[in-house]
C-alpha cells in the first residue's frame, strides 16, 4: 500500500538541469516546492575530486554517473516492420542519474540555437515553398520566436558563466564571433577559452576557406567568475576529463553548484533523493494531475499529491512518463495522429578524422569539454540547403575536449584493430591525430517515434518505452555532403590524411554518438501536432508543465541545453508570472 | 586447457565433486587445486600445476599479486590472447606483461563481470546489429564459455590449444574467431571476441589502479601524461610542441 504523503504547491520530477533551474527562478515565491531525483546525491567535494575524478574507466566506460539500464531502459528498432529488443547496455546516449543529472557530466557547448531553428516550417515555406518538405516529414514551429526567447538565452548564459564572443550584438555582425547568430542584447559574460593547435588550424583554414570561424561557446570558464546569483566558478583547468566527469573546479557549469544551492534557500524547499516517479496521478476527468506515485530506494511506494508538476526527466524520461500516465493522446505513426511519442529526432552527424605529420604536435589530451572552434556557415537557416538537396544543416567544427586514451586512439583506415601493426600506429598517431566534425541537424519523420513496447519491463513491472528511428534519405544527404566540408577543411588545415565519416546508418543504438534525443512531447500551436502549448504546458492537463529537448519539434545543427536551459527561464516566468496566479491553461486550444 | 583430454577429465571431475560451476565452464583442474584436493600425479596430461607454494616470507605482496576469477588454464590461455592481440615489442610492452590479465581477471570477478548495468530480462532474441548485445550472458560467463569454446576450436583445427601455438597460428585462429569464420561450440565468436579485446584495451590503457597499464606503459609509449591534468598555463606553451611533463597516475596518489 502507498503512503499518502502531505501536499506539496509544486512537485518537480527529476532534478537536473531544468528542474534546477525552475526550482530556483520560483524560490521566491516561497511555495512548497518538492523536487524528486530517481538518483543520489552528489557535490563537487567530495565526489569530483583529483586525482580520483580523472578515472576514464568508471565514469566514461563504465557511465558511473549515468542512467542504470540495469533497471530502466528501452527498447529500439530501426523501423515499424522490426521487433524491438531491449538497449541492454548504454552505448549511443547517455542519460544522467543523480542530482544535477546530465549537467554534471556534460561538456558545456551551450549554443543559442539559429533563428530558422525556431520557425523551421514557415522559414522553410516562405523561401521554397511546400513542395520542398518531402512526404513524411513533421516540419513544425515552436510557436514562440527567436526574439521572445533571447532574454532567456541571456539569463543562462550568465547562469553558466559562458565563454565566448558575439557575433551579432544588436544587429551589429562582429568578425572573429558567430555572424549567423540572431541578435544578441549582450556579449558573453566571459571572454573565450585559450585554443589549442587545433583550434588555431581549424580557424586560419575556416578564414582561408572563405568561412566565419569562432570561438565555440563554452559553459566551462575561461577564468573565475561569479554569475549574478552570487555562485562563484574556477577557471577552467583545460584537463580534459569534461565529458563523462564532474568537474572539480566548478568551472563548468553544473546545476549542482549553481542553480540548486539558491534554490536550497527557499525554506519551504526540499530534495528527495533516490526517489523514482512511476508516473503522474490524474483524476477522473484525466484533465487534471494530482500528483505522482514514487518509489524510494528500498522499494516503499508513496503518493505525493501536488497542485502542480512540472516533468523534467530529461527528454527521454519526460515522455515515457506521460506515456505512463496517460498524459496526452499517445501517437499513432499510421495515421499520424496523437502527439506523445511523435517527432523524435536524434543528431545527424558526420566528419573527418585528421593525422598530421609528426612534426604537429596537436595535445589532444589538453582541453576542456566545450573548447574548440566553429563555423556556422552550413546551418539550416545561414545558406541555401535545398541547393545542397535537403533540410537542415549542421554546426561544424574542431574540438579539443580531451584525448582520454581507453577511448580515443585514432588510427588511419585500413590499420588492424590490433597486432604490432596497430600497436605501432597507436603510438605513431595518438600525438598527431585531430578531428572536425559536423553536428548536424535531424529533422522529425512520421516513421520515428516513441511509444510504449509490449514485451519488455523495467523492474518496476512497467513497460519500457520502445524508440523506432533511423536516418532518413533527408539527414543522410546532409552527413555526406557536410562530412565533405569537413574533409576539406581539413586539408586546408594541412592533415597528410583525411578521412571523412558519418552516423552509421542504418541508425546504431551501440556506438556513442549524442545525448541529444528530442522531441516526443513537442510544443507548438496546435494541439493536433503538438502535445504543448507554446509555454509548455500540456494542452490536455494544464496543470503538467514539461522541460527539456523532448519539446523541439526537430533537431537543429548544434547541441540542445542553451535553448533547454532559456526555455526552463521561459517557463519559470510564465508560471509566476501568469500560471501561478490564476491556474489553467495559458493558451487556448 | 587443451580440448578433448581436458574435458574427459573434466566430466570425470564433475562426477566426482558435483557440477558447480559447470555452466560457465570451469576448470576441474583449478577447482580440485582450491578445494585442497590436487590431482593425482598424471591424471591431466598436458597440464603443468604443480601443488602452490606460499610466496617466500617477508617477500613484498601486492593486492594484484594472483587471480581471484581465472583458474591456471585460462590464465595461460588470456595470457597468451593478449600477446597477441598486444604482442611485446620495443614500442611497448605485450598485453600479458601490462597486466592485462590482472586487469581482465578483477573486472569480470567483480560487478562488471557479473552484469552490472547490463539489463538482464528476457525474452532474448538475436536482433539486428544495430539493436546491439542480446545475450544472455553476463561478461563474466561470455568469456570464460568463449575461452573454453575458442581453446576447443584451436585444438580441434590446430591440434593444440591457444597457449601452446605459434604466434603467427595464435593470430590467424583469433582472426577467424574476430571475423566469425570459426565455428565454436557456444558463443557468437565476434561477440566474444570484440568483448575480450575492449577488456583488453581497458586494461592496457586504463589506469594502473586497476591492475593493467603496469608503470603507464602504454601511456609512456603514446605520449598520455594522465592524471591529475591541469594544464591551463600550458596550452600556449606547448602548443604544437611535444608536451614534456611526467606521467602520473590515479594510483600515484593513492
Ligand atoms: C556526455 C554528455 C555530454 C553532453 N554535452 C553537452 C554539451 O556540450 N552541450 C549541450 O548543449 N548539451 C550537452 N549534453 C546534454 C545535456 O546534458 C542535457 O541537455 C541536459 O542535462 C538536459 O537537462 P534536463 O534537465 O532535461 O535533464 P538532466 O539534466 O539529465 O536531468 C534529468 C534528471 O531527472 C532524473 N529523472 C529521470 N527520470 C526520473 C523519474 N522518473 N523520477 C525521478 N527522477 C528522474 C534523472 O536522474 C536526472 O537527474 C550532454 C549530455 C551528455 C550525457
């Protein structure tokens, strides 16, 4: 039997980056706030200290910080016509677990998405057409445009402390920033991070090629700062151990030390760790959400009744709780109707591996997680896509974000996987090897979705969500002809060995490749197409609210937390500044 | 081990002792060794164990001295396997004298091995490469099988087991065991092969903490200078220049 637990004002389920964000943007409201985190609790001191943080093996192989598919994951298949089985190991994304979730093992790229991302369809329309869109594709609008989102864009990126330099400051194009970006009201709060070799032949290659080069904006800080709540970080120490670790300079943006201890001010918050939400509780109308079921660590069940919940389980979890709870019309890929599960999107990328001579010293193992050098010349909005034969674009760029040696030993093509011969090449290229990849954008399909399988269960007994996806003749072009651009770039930037690469396709669950899901629980403006209103809010149960890159109706060229974080901004000021004071829905369907 | 003879004995064994462990394939010879009850002199042709001696007294033990999860057979037979796949030569040492099997020997007698975060619930079925791992089988259970199945394979088509062929012979049998062409008795052979040489690599290049990379080697020999890395004030310095500081790792500190 569960116990009935007293109630709370405001429930938040999960506790990373964007229920950080939304519990400390409403701690002065004073209300009850709840936060339940399926994971343990964890700081800086004492869990990310040196040595012991710089462990590849725990944390990078082993994913100590991440999401236990031992317990709950999902199944996949690449399309309607397979049987899904179940992702057994983690391998192709890697969802966090724990307080501060994915933030705290990220790397920090933190963009602020295109223009064109944000009004993909009517973009897309006004310049080509409909015709342009093949049969198939879900192109859809936020609802809410670039300009209404900046002040948020702002706000996060001061939050985190971003390095960089700007590009359009009030319509003002600045040379050596991104000069595709929109309009920005201020420069970055911190100036850009020191590049390494790579950076600087990426760069004079990118200028020589006729390209825009910048300073790729980096969540990790190029010297100490204090963000306007007060939080103070390091300066980054360029280890290289970013992606996958915590950081012990609290350098790095994490909700942890940020957003989470000024939300701990509030006296009528609290954290409940090793606390794991079954679903949310509607009552007979189905209209209404009246709190969650969760499960502690010893297996207890308990109710928490809430005026307001608010999903932010990141992308992936946040739909398979709706689909648990019956949130919102589940889809259907034969009719295209419903909206849960529908537009999943991944990142469809591609690039080149580079080995130079061995007087070029590259040093991969110096860096820092968001450290590198970017052009935006090939996103979806900034040139003429349909020329190039699809949708979309994509971020390209040469990163240095640390050569941790279990999982990074490049090799040129053609070399054993192993015998003298690959030994010899390992030693004679780990100096020597760099990269420039493509990130490129996915747009979302009828056939890619997410719903519920009928076979498999986590070990609660309730049934894992079942991802169909591949890629797409549309993201397959677009890898090609930007693994290309890579390709050349590189040789500009002197390599004596260029090899270009994609995405395996058809879509692999098995080789690392983003934690960049999206989509399934998108928003828009129509409930038809979409299961959020513009201010995320869930059209058919106002009083669910729900954050994270699970509401994107496709995938931009560039990594999802800059608009996941200015779109937590975004709704925290629409619950205290309308929701909270008259309760309903902020949009009429 | 060594195909046919060994697992006569073996059957002979389990009836005798009972079949713990017969599932994953265990070495009679080894168990009767833990269990104080050495075999009779002759009984296992082919096998070289000789009753243990306590390390001399006063000689300095480490905590990676021995194996808590190989048996002596499949000892020689990974040691023999990294050796190949990571053989010694003046670049660097071999995947044996790395600690490789010290490395592999404690993971897959740990958590690791034991399928932790490995979802675990049937029903299983093949899939599709792209649907990724479907066995059964937790690391610790893939590999002893693919060792016992490999040796067999090696025996049955090279009349000798692993540790005991040539390097050039040891190389091609795990060619074909890489590449699926050789048939074995119980596990997808590219499965397990790719799952022993990613064992592998940890081990070589991981951290010594875990027994493997012996005197970050393999560090050393790629040029990684490892842990604790702080190189804000040595970007710019060493840019495109070979970086010259020292080698640590997380054990240094401990
Ligand atoms: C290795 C890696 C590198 C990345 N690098 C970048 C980058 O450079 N740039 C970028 O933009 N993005 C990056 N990301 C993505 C970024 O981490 C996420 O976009 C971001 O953390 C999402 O915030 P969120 O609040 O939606 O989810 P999270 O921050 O992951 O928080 C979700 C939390 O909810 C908890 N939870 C889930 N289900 C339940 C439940 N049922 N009950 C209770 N709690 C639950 C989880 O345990 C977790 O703590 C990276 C991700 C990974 C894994």
């Amino acid at each position: 039997m569960a116990t009935q637990l007293k109630p709370v004002d405001i429930l938040l389920v999960g506790y990373g980056w964007t229920g950080g964000i939304i519990a400390k943007e409403l701690a002065s409201t004073g209300l009850k706030i709840l936060a339940l985190e399926r994971g343990g609790p964890r700081d800086t001191n004492p869990d990310f200290l040196e040595p012991h943080k710089d462990d590849e093996l725990r944390y990078a192989v082993r994913h100590d910080l991440m999401q236990d598919v031992s317990r709950e994951t999902l199944t996949f298949r690449n399309k309607s016509s397979q049987t899904a089985l179940p992702m057994r190991q983690l391998g192709s994304f890697l969802p966090g677990e724990g307080v501060g979730g994915a933030g705290v093992h990220w790397n920090g790229v933190t963009w602020r998405w295109t223009p064109w991302d944000q009004e993909a369809r009517k973009q897309t329309v006004e310049r080509y057409g409909e015709k342009i869109i093949p049969e198939g594709m879900n192109l859809q609008d936020w609802g809410i445009g670039y300009d209404e989102l900046e002040p948020y864009y702002d706000r996060f990126e001061k939050t985190c402390g971003v390095s960089g330099k700007a590009g359009n400051l009030n319509g003002q194009k600045i040379d050596g920033g991104n000069v595709f970006e929109g309009p920005r009201k201020s420069e970055y709060p911190n100036p850009p991070l020191k590049q390494t070799q790579t950076g600087v032949m990426f760069e004079k290659a990118a200028r020589n090629l006729g390209y825009h080069p910048f300073p790729s904006p980096a969540a990790n800080s190029s010297q100490p700062y204090t963000n306007p709540d007060g939080v103070a970080f390091g300066q980054c120490h360029y280890c290289g151990f970013c992606e996958r670790f915590g950081c012990e300079a609290n350098a790095k943006a994490s909700p942890h030390f940020t957003v989470m201890p000024i939300a701990a001010r509030n006296p009528n918050f609290e954290l409940r760790t090793n606390a794991n939400v079954m679903k949310v509780l509607l009552d007979s109308t189905g209209k209404k959400a009246t709190g969650v079921l969760y499960v502690d660590a010893r297996g207890r069940e308990f109710i928490q009744p809430a005026d307001l919940v608010v999903l932010s389980a990141y992308a992936l979890g946040n739909v398979a709780l709706m689909l648990w709870s019956g949130i919102g019309k589940p889809y259907d890929p034969v009719t295209n109707t419903g909206v849960v599960g529908r537009n999943y999107a991944y990142q469809a990328s591609s690039g080149a591996t580079l080995f130079f001579d061995e007087k070029t010293y590259i040093n991969s193992f110096m860096g820092a997680g968001a450290l590198g050098v970017n052009i935006d010349d090939f996103n979806a909005g900034n040139y003429d896509f349909a020329k190039a034969g699809y949708i979309g674009g994509g971020g390209i760029g040469a990163s240095t974000s640390g050569g941790r040696p279990i999982q990074s030993r490049p090799v040129p093509a053609g070399t054993p996987r192993w015998g003298l011969e690959w030994k010899k090449a390992t030693a004679a290229n780990y100096p020597h090897a760099a990269g420039v990849s493509n990130q490129g954008s996915n747009m979302a399909y009828r056939s890619n979705y997410l719903d519920l399988d009928p076979t498999y269960r986590d070990i609660y007994g309730r049934p894992l969500m079942r991802m169909t996806f591949d890629f797409l003749d549309n993201e397959q072009k677009q890898m090609k002809a930007l693994a290309d651009v890579c390709a050349a770039i590189g040789k500009e930037m002197g390599a004596r060995k260029v090899e270009a690469r994609t995405n395996p396709v058809p879509y692999s669950i098995v080789p690392y490749q983003s934690t960049h899901n999206t989509g399934g629980a998108v928003m828009g403006t129509d409930p038809r197409t979409s299961a959020l209103n513009r201010y995320c809010q869930v059209w058919d149960v106002p009083n669910v609210f729900v954050t994270g890159a699970c509401v994107f109706p496709q995938n931009a060229g560039k990594n999802p937390t800059g608009p996941v974080g200015a779109l937590a901004y975004w709704i925290a000021d629409a619950l205290k500044n309308q929701y909270l004071k008259n309760p309903g829905a902020l949009v009429r369907a | 081990m060594s195909g046919e003879d060994h697992r006569v004995d073996r059957r002979g064994f389990l009836k005798v002792v009972g079949a713990t462990g017969a599932a994953a394939g265990v070495s009679a010879t080894s168990t009767a060794m833990a269990q104080g009850s050495p075999p009779a002199a002759g009984e296992h042709a082919g096998h070289d164990h000789a009753m243990p001696t306590p390390a001399s007294a006063g000689a300095a033990r480490s905590a990676l001295d021995g194996f808590v999860f190989f048996n002596p057979d499949e000892v020689s037979f990974v040691k023999a396997a990294l050796d190949t796949l990571v053989p010694p030569d003046p670049t660097g040492p071999g995947g044996s004298e790395a600690g490789c099997a010290t490395y592999m020997d404690r993971q897959l007698g740990g958590a690791f091995g034991r399928g932790a975060r490995l979802y675990m619930q049937g029903p299983f079925a093949e899939g599709t490469p792209q649907q990724g791992y479907q066995l059964p089988l937790a690391p610790a259970d893939l590999i002893r099988i693919g060792i016992a199945d490999v040796d067999a394979y090696a025996m049955a088509t090279r009349k000798k087991g692993l540790r005991d062929l040539d390097a050039t012979t040891r190389a091609a049998v795990l060619t074909e065991v890489e590449q699926g062409k050789a048939q074995l008795a119980h596990v997808p052979g590219p499965v397990w092969f790719n799952q022993f040489l990613a064992l592998t690599m940890e081990g070589y290049f991981g951290d010594p903490i875990y027994g493997g990379n012996k005197d970050k080697a393999a560090w050393k020999m790629i040029g990684f200078p490892g842990v604790p890395a702080m190189y804000v004030n040595m970007i710019e310095e060493f840019r495109n220049k070979p970086y010259t500081g020292e080698t640590q790792s997380i054990q240094d500190f401990a």
